[in-house]
C-alpha cells in the first residue's frame, strides 16, 4: 500500500509519526515550501507520476493539499485540521476532474486557534450538495498540534474503517 503523507506549514514528518504509518505501508512524504509554492497541490501531484496511491494524509496546510490530492487519486484520506477554509499562504487550487473523492475522515480539535474548527466545519457543510463520504471526529481538548497518542488512534481508527 503506497500512503502518501502531507505536511503543514513549516513542518515535516517526525520520525515517530512516520514509524506507525509504515506499519500500513509505503510512506512518501515530499518537503513543501508553501510560502513560495502556490501550486503546491500541482506540484505534488506531479512529483509522484508512476507511483498509485492508496491513502492520502495530511495535516493544517497539508490536510488541505491532501484533500484535493486525495480527489485527484481518487482514494481514502486522512487529514487533521485540515486548513480549508482559510490558509495562511497563499494556494491555488488546480482544476481536478473528480470534486471529491470518497471516504475522507477529518480530526477537527475543538481547541485549535490555528485552524478555526468551526470554519473547517462550514467549508465541509458547504459540500454537501457533492453528497461526500465524510467522517468528522471532533476531539474536544485537541489543539493544532497531534500528540503521537492521538495520530496512533486515529491512523488505526482510519485503517480499520476503510477496510470494512
């Protein structure tokens, strides 16, 4: 299984992080510049053009990416506060064939200040018409950041619901 894995602003993926996932598979995670890459979805997208993949994830900024890219491969997807309603730099969404994909669990922390879960919450509601496959999993005391604990359960949750 070939996972894709999307991080947030200024960030990458820790080496804790990156150990559950490779439990479930192949980990790709390309380093992004999203202050001097607008087309980072794009960009993304064309990084990897012989390679399928099964899962998307992605976190704040990443989780916005992951959303689009997740549509573009058209599989399941991961994404933590995912920033799609406001971001703090500036991105172009590219135009994609599929508006949405199926199977796409969100963890919204009720507590974040960097990405306002109730803004993320009304972008989603405005998708509706698409008629999604959504899980949301509000986490009340969840901030920005996902505590190792909290990606394990959540990464295990996700697996085991796509397999069903």
């Amino acid at each position: 299984m070939n996972i894709l894995y999307i991080h947030g602003l200024n960030g990458s993926l820790s080496p804790e992080k990156r150990i559950i996932l490779e439990h479930y598979g192949d980990v790709f995670s390309p380093s992004i510049d999203y202050e001097n890459a607008p087309n980072s979805i794009t960009d993304i997208i064309e990084y990897y053009p012989d390679i399928n993949f099964d899962i998307v994830m992605g976190s704040s900024m990443g989780g916005f990416a992951g959303y689009y890219v997740s549509n573009h491969f058209q599989c399941p997807a991961l994404l933590f506060n995912p920033a799609l309603a406001k971001r703090p730099a500036t991105q172009n969404i590219p135009e994609i064939t599929h508006k949405i994909s199926n199977n796409k669990h969100i963890v919204l922390g009720t507590e974040d200040a960097i990405v306002n879960p109730k803004d993320t919450l009304q972008f989603i509601a405005n998708m509706i018409d698409l008629q999604p496959d959504f899980n949301i999993h509000l986490r009340n005391h969840l901030a920005h950041r996902i505590p190792i604990s909290i990606f394990k359960e959540e990464v295990e949750t996700f697996f085991n619901k796509i397999k069903e």
